[in-house]
C-alpha cells in the first residue's frame, strides 16, 4: 500500500494530460469481456524527463481471469482490478520539424523504469446448492468473507510519440512488469455475526505472503489522438495487458498461466476535462 500512497502524494506536481476515458477488453481465459476505467496524468514529454502516474480500476476481475474459489463451497460475488503504476522516463527527440499551419513532426523516444501495483479485492458467500447438499449443518456455518489479493513490481521498457501534422499524434509502447513481491488477507464472518444486524468485523482473520516468482507480464499499446483544436482532444487506441490468472489465490507461490486481455480504448477531452 506504501506505492500507492507515493503515487497519490506525487500527483500535485503533475501536469494534467489526457486521461483515458474507457477500456473495452476480451479475455483471452474467459473469451469474456471486461470494461475498464482508466486515468492518466504526467508532466511534459517536450522536457529530457518526464513522470507518468496512471490508475485503472475494473469492476468485473472474474469476467476476466474466472471465478476466485478462494473458500470451498463459496460463490464468487464480485472481483476488482486497482492497477496503478508510476515511472520515471528520459525523452529523447530525433527530430522537430515545422510545417507552418499544417502543424509539425516531432518523434520522441522515452525509455522509462518505475514500479507497478497490483490489488485485487474478492467478495465470497456461501453457494445456495452447496448449502443445500448440507443441510442445516451447512446453514449454521455460512457466512461471507471479503479477501485482498496485491503484489508490486518493476516495470520497465520505451514508449514512442510523434506529433504529426493537421494536429494529430501517434503514440505506441513496449513494456514489462517483474513481481517481485505478494499477499493476501481475508475478512471472514460467520452466520452468527451476520445475523446479529451488526456489520461484520474487518479484522484479518487469516493473512499470508505469497511468493510471485519474478513473473514477468508484458504489455503493447498503440494510440492515435487528434486536436482538431487547442481545447478538444479525441484519442482511440489498441492495448495488449497481462495478468496472472491465479493472482487471487491464497499461496504461497504464485503459479499458473497468464490472462491476456486485448482493450479497445477511447477517450476525449474538453480543455482539462477528460470524458
């Protein structure tokens, strides 16, 4: 959670860029899809470095990498995505030719190395037929549990922008994520806490540290953006993500296959408002 506390401390000193407005992925596990609400702020590209802090949230995690079946005999309820990373790039500029009104040709090479957090809360009840099967043995222990999957890493690799002229830019990178560190906890209530009307306790009743093996996740995106004018900015891109497909597990060493998901992104933006 310390990453994700620098990341938010360092956003004042950000210069407010176009933030994505939305993801539309397909599952490669699943062949399900999977919407995501993407945000993205950094200073200028035009200095010799730069730093980017960017934030995705998605709501539907098991649309995407299947059911958690963290406790047996439970229901996957619900799954999310906080995906949250922070570099710092050196830009590098080949080129910076003016074509009067039509605009210019500029390309810029940025390679960059920061840190990557992954976190993924899972909500679980009792599943109603499995209950059934037990009887009132199986009723009388029910309950839920509200478990935290996360792990950080470094990410490292090069992004590439050109602006182009009649206002458009084109924008593409090639990046990797190590995991170099995990865990997982869970909040447990039973039946009896639950059906006291009282909220249940968000005190750890089970917690451990799980060993990501240097997995390593690759990632493609490719973007086009137009200004037609100064304040309107209207983006669509192309993005290849990864994840492990077994990151909710309660393990000690993360194993299994990844999940590549391919985003269809788009996204506007009125002066600094991002749609």
């Amino acid at each position: 959670m310390s990453r994700l506390v620098a990341c938010l401390l360092a956003l004042p000193v950000l210069a407010a860029g176009p933030a994505l407005a939305i993801d539309f992925g397909s599952s490669s596990t699943t062949g399900k899809g999977i919407t995501m609400v993407p945000f993205k702020v950094g200073t200028p590209r035009d200095q010799p470095a730069a730093v980017e802090f960017g934030l995705r949230w998605a709501p539907g995690l098991s649309d995407a990498l299947g059911a958690a079946k963290l406790n047996p005999q439970w229901k996957d309820q619900g799954s999310w995505l906080l995906d949250a990373d922070l570099v710092v790039m050196g830009n590098f500029k080949l080129a910076d030719m003016q074509f009067g009104p039509m605009g210019r040709f500029r390309p810029i090479i940025s390679p960059y190395l920061g840190g990557r957090y992954l976190g993924a809360p899972t909500w679980e009840a009792p599943d109603a037929v499995e209950l059934a099967k037990q009887g009132f043995e199986g009723i009388s222990s029910a309950g839920t549990a509200l478990s935290y999957s996360q792990y950080g890493g470094v990410e490292y690799g090069c992004k590439a922008a050109v602006d182009l002229p009649l206002g458009f830019a084109a924008n593409a990178g090639l990046g990797l994520t190590t995991l170099v560190s995990g865990g997982w906890d869970t909040r447990r209530a039973d039946a009896a806490s639950l059906s006291s009307g009282k909220l249940p306790s968000l005190d750890v009743t089970a917690a451990g540290k799980t060993n990501p093996g240097l997995r390593t996740l690759p990632g493609l995106q490719l973007g086009l953006t137009w200004t037609p004018v100064p304040v309107f900015e209207l983006y669509v891109g192309y993005e290849i993500m990864t994840l492990p497909t077994n990151m909710r597990a309660q393990v000690s060493t993360l194993s299994g296959n990844n999940t590549v998901i391919n985003n269809l992104q788009f996204g506007a933006r009125l002066f600094s408002f991002s749609i």
